[in-house]
C-alpha cells in the first residue's frame, strides 16, 4: 500500500460496487452530478440533459440529484488510468491525481538521457527504471544514502536510496561549483539532501541543505530554483586536495512531525 493513500483498494474489492454506478444510458461511470426519475432510476448528468426523460421507464426525471449515490461514487474510488499496464490501485478520484504522479505502472524513459550529452533510448515502466540504470549505466550508478563526489569535472548520477531513485547534479559553470539533487518520483516522500566541504585539515566545514524536488526535464532548474549548493573559484579551492574535491552528499528523509 502506498505512503498517503490508507484507503486504497485492489480493483477486485470495488468491483461489483462500480457496477451500481454505470449510467444506464452511455455505462460510463456517473459522478456528480447524477440525476434520477421518479421512479428512482439514477443517470447521468450527461444523458439526463440529452434525454429528457428516463431511458428505463420513461418518467421525468426530478429537480434534485442523488447526494448519497453522489457520495459513493467520490468515495468508492476510480481506477488508475495504468490498469492495463499492470495497476492495481483504486481510490477516490481526489486521490488519484496524487497517486498518477508517483505510480510505478506509468511510462517512463531514462532520467539520464539528454543530461550531460547522454543519450539513452531506454522506455519502460516507472517500477522498472532502477534495474535499467544499475544495468546500463553502472558507472554512474550509486546506492546508499551517502556517497563521496570528489571528481572536479562535471557530472551527473543516479542514486538509489530507500527504493527511491535520486538524480545527481554537479556542474562547473563560470568560476563556480554547483550542486544539487532532485528526485525522479518514487512516491510523495520529502527529502533533503546536504551537502559537506572538508578541507584537508579538517578545521573548516561548509554544509548546505537543499529540499529535493522533483526532476525536470530542464537540467538547469535546479541551478535557476536557488535550491544548491554554489561556491565561487576562491573557496572552492580550499576544498580540493591533489585534483579532489573533498565533497560528501548526505540524502535523508525529512521527518514532518519535528
């Protein structure tokens, strides 16, 4: 069961309950607003403008609409538009929105392709793209929540924490380092990522936290959105020791009940 969705339900468990709320006339799906006769045959909103009158006993139909077939049809949930690719998830249509944005079953393409002159004709399933990065793009693959990033060239990777998949930007642009993390979309789990400079002796620190958003197709984004770490030419030398930067990126999940 998904994080934020407690009353999701396989499709089987609705099943027969959906089949009360087929208008009788085009057998879509009535939402509000559903009309009904005075025989309390219900329909839809749609074909009560187009009918006039009832299609099952022929009746006008009232004034009023039915608030409580109304009410379960908000509540009894739609099923997820990826059903045929595999989707079991039902919930209620207010939900649904939410959980397209992080459905496993959705199309996706590699969140690689086209960054840093990548290109990767790789297309599948959202649930299917932390095996295709670990197989075909193993050299910039990393796992675990913390990892070193001490190569002063730019680079992009893709991290994979907590079954969550993380895109990694560092990017050397007119005397400055940026940095930043954004997050592919796993689920509606927030998280942070911090950023920690070293020097070689140890007695200075720098550390910068970034909420991480969720990718866009534009890399540069993160860099206009203000949420990285920058440091310009001159600091950046305090931190980079025989051609290394001695950077280390810390990816957690923010806890929103402290």
């Amino acid at each position: 069961m998904e994080k934020g969705l407690d009353i999701l339900a396989p499709v089987s468990s609705v099943g027969d309950l959906l089949e009360y709320l087929k208008c009788p006339r085009c057998s879509e799906r009535m939402e509000q607003p559903i009309a009904f006769c005075k025989n309390g045959h219900n329909i839809c909103g749609a074909c009560k403008d187009a009918m006039g009158k009832c299609p099952i006993c022929g009746h006008p139909f009232t004034g009023t609409t039915n608030i409580g077939l109304e009410n379960v049809s908000v509540w009894s949930g739609v099923a997820c538009p990826n059903v045929d690719l595999g989707c079991k998830i039902v919930c209620p249509s207010e939900l649904m929105t939410d959980h397209i944005a992080t459905c496993t079953y959705k199309k996706a393409t590699c969140p690689l392709d086209k960054l840093l002159s990548i290109v990767c004709p790789w297309e599948g399933l959202l649930k299917d793209m932390a095996a295709h990065c670990r197989e075909s793009h193993q050299s910039r693959f990393r796992e675990g929540s913390v990892f070193k990033s001490s190569s002063i060239n730019d680079a992009v990777n893709i991290i994979l924490n907590d079954d969550e998949i993380f895109i990694y930007h560092k990017l050397f642009k007119g005397g400055k380092l940026y940095c930043a993390v954004e997050k592919v979309g796993i689920s509606q789990t927030p998280y942070s990522a911090t950023f920690i400079l070293d020097t070689l002796s140890g007695l200075d620190r720098i550390a910068l936290n970034q909420v991480v958003n969720v990718v866009s197709e534009n890399t540069d984004v993160p860099l206009k959105s203000g949420k990285f770490l920058k440091l310009n030419d001159k600091l950046l030398k305090r931190f980079i020791c025989d051609g290394k930067l001695a950077l280390q990126v810390v990816i957690s999940e923010v806890n929103l009940e402290t």
